[in-house]
C-alpha cells in the first residue's frame, strides 16, 4: 500500500490531519471535492511518484539523477502541469515498497529500501478530463500546446483502437464501435429506436460518448494486456525501456559473472521490465454521462481493476453517484459471499449479477474515499462496514437542494396567507 502527505502545495494548504498526514492508497481510492479544491493535484503527484518509483525499480533512473537540477519539479512535474503548484513551504512525501521520495526546503530527497519486498511493476495510466478532446478533432497530436499527459494519452489511445480487431459491443446505449485503420476513423454504429441502422463518426457523436469511448478503450485494452502479461516473453515494451533493459543485459554479460550468478541477474533484470499490474488513475469518469450510464462506466472500471490481483484505480469526481454506485458495489460483495451458502444461490446469484455485475464486486477494506475542502484541508470519509458514509458532501449538496424546495414551499406559504 502506497502513502502520500501534501502540504502546501496548490490549493492544499494543511492537508490531510490524521494519519501524520499520510493519504493511503487503496484497491480503489476516490478523491471528491468542489472544482480547484485539488483533487485532481493529489492525482497527478501520485501518479507522477508512482511512475518515479517504478524507474528507480527498474534502474531508468537513479535517486542522484532525480534529485538534482531541480528536475522534479521543472521536470516530472511539469510534465502533469505542477510546476507553479509550487511553493517554498511545499512539504510532499511519497511512501512506497521502493522506497520514500520527499521534497521539502524545494529539494527532493530519496531513501531506497535495501529490498523491494512485495514490489510489483505497474503499468501506468492517467486518464485525464480534457479526453474527450481527442475525440472530437482529427490527428490531435499534430496540435502545438497539448499538455503532455494528453498525448500520452493519446497515444495509449490510438493503441487501443488499431488493436480494436472485431466490432466493440459498448456498455452504454446498446452501441459498438468500429475503428477504420486504413482511414483512422473511429466510428459508432446501432440502431434507432425505430430499429434503423445507422453509422457515425466518433467525432460527431454525443459529448457523453466522445468522453466514455476514449476512456472505456484504454482502461480495457491496458487491463487486458497486463492480464496476459505475466509470461515475461509476451510483456511489451516501450522503445526507451527496451533501450534501456539492452544496455543493461550488455553489462551483465560483459562482467564476467560465474554462469550461475549471471543468471540470476539477468532473470531478476527481467522481472523488473515486466508489467504485473494496472494503475488506472482517472479524471471525471462522470462526465457528461446521465447517472444510469455513470453507474455503468463505473462498474466497467471495477471490472478491470479486478483483472488482475493488484490493479488499482484512483478516482477523482464531482458526482454523488459515483459515490452511491461504489457503495452498492461493495454491499454486493457481501451480498455474494451470503447467497454463495443459501438454497437456490443460482438464482439468487442471477439476480444479484443484474444489480452489480459479479467482476465489478469490491470487498470490504479495498476503498478509501477523500474529500477535498476549498480551504486546503482533507479529511478521510468514515466507512460503515467497508461501505462510505452516506454524509458527505456530494450527497449534502442533494439533500441541500430538497431543503431549499422546502424553503420555497414555506415562502410561498407565508405569501399566500399575508
């Protein structure tokens, strides 16, 4: 389990108060707050250090070459669009099975664990809100000004759509989608209600479905491959990764090393460069959905979180949905493991799989959720049984709107009787 404190930083002032400050990242880890109350900063530092401790795992970097030059901020950070987060009182610390990174006094300082017990590498995947961009224009990365991690991104992005072979059934609107490859066109395709097919561009479709598709493509496409990946012969790998795992093979072979001891080496070299799970962080996987579609996007992403032992995903959202889908996901874990014991389990299971999905179950303990104030602060959202309270601000700021009804009513009332 991952740890990050922030402090300081953007429009987190105290943080996180309990826990000497320290976030823990769970199987499933949420992030709600107002818009610029910094959900999606903590997002993209945990992320970033994430991706810092996987180099330094894999020997792509070293803690003197990170630490230096100021690199993390002007960097690494700027890479997600941080660097003037900054401050001079900006306190970060990242705890992790490789070891911890903290900045503070503006200087990154690294400690790595004499062993990486329990380390495994992920494969890494910011999903960022501005998505639906890439969906709307043609050829994007030929535009001047994109933040980096939107062509990173974009690129995942243009993977998952040529390894598109078949026609994609879509979870939401009964839809599928086709890619062209010979005219790089990603195409939407079904019925109407009066049953007639029709065909059209991706990029002229609904804002909801130009900002599900791009998501829904590449979380499958990434879970699916880590999934198949555990044969070290079937990993893939970047240019820069294969780059780097040849230069070290060359200085194991060239050292001289008794056969055995090679060997070794090279097998431990190895599983360093295979990508045993999937870090999925995603922005807004609400957006511009109507609620029923938000629960199925949802439930699609638990799915891929539970493709392989040790995914995770990071949410970041404005919508009590959301919330109240991830609650029903979890009571349904619980639910499944009573009708397992009970007569007639296979109906009671059919009916429960029309509820939540069986792969989209989240066991009690796997999800944290964080709330995020307008003055900087963080608190932890109380769990019952495993399952996120119910007082929390999206679910306040319904109930707010029902009280204010009331008040209207009340008004109108007083009106009347004067």
């Amino acid at each position: 389990m991952s740890k990050l404190k922030i402090k300081n930083f953007g429009p987190i002032t105290t943080g996180y108060a309990s826990e000497d400050g320290f976030m823990d990242f769970h199987k499933v880890t949420v992030f709600i707050g107002s818009q610029g109350s910094g959900k999606s900063s903590v997002a993209k530092l945990f992320s970033t250090m994430s991706w810092l401790e996987k180099a330094l795992f894999q020997g792509r970097v070293t803690a003197d070459y990170i630490t230096r030059d100021n690199l993390f901020v002007n960097e690494y950070c700027a890479y997600m669009n941080l660097k003037s987060y900054f401050r001079t009182d900006t306190l970060i610390e990242y705890q992790g099975r490789v070891g911890v990174l903290r900045y503070e006094q503006q200087k990154l300082t690294v400690k790595l664990h004499q062993e990486s017990t329990g380390y495994r590498v992920p494969k890494i995947m910011y999903v960022p809100a501005e998505r639906n961009f890439l969906s709307a224009v043609d050829e994007p990365d030929k535009l001047k000004g994109l933040p980096s991690a939107l062509l990173e991104f974009w690129e995942e992005l243009r993977r998952a759509q040529r390894e598109t072979t078949n026609s994609l059934p879509l979870p939401v609107g009964n839809l599928r989608f086709d890619y062209d490859k010979s005219e790089k066109i990603p195409w939407l395709s079904g019925k109407t209600a009066g049953q007639v097919d029709f065909r059209l561009r991706l990029s002229e479709a609904s804002s909801g479905f130009q900002s599900l598709v791009p998501l829904l493509l590449v979380s499958r496409n990434l879970a699916l491959a880590i999934h198949k990946e555990h044969d070290a012969s079937r990993s893939e790998l970047s240019g820069e990764e294969r780059r780097r795992l040849r230069q070290q093979v060359d200085a194991i072979l060239k050292a001289n090393l008794p056969l055995e001891v090679q060997q070794e080496a090279l097998e431990s070299l190895a599983a360093r460069f295979r990508r045993e799970t999937f870090l999925n962080v995603v922005e807004e996987p609400e957006q511009n959905l109507f609620p029923a579609s938000q629960r199925v996007v949802l439930y699609e992403l638990l799915s891929y979180a539970n493709t392989t032992p040790g995914n995770e995903l990071v949410i970041t959202t404005h919508s009590p949905y959301i919330i109240n889908y991830l609650t029903l996901a979890i009571k349904a874990d619980e639910v499944k493991n009573e009708v397992v014991a009970a007569p007639h389990h296979a109906q009671l299971r059919n009916q429960l799989n029309t509820i939540v999905p069986d792969q989209a179950t989240l066991a009690a303990g796997s999800t944290v959720v964080y709330a995020l104030t307008s003055a900087g602060t963080i608190t932890r959202l109380p769990m019952d049984g495993g399952i996120p309270s119910d007082e929390n601000d999206l679910n306040n700021a319904l109930g707010e709107a029902n009280a204010h009804f009331s008040d209207l009513l009340e008004i109108e009332l007083a009106a009347l009787n004067a």
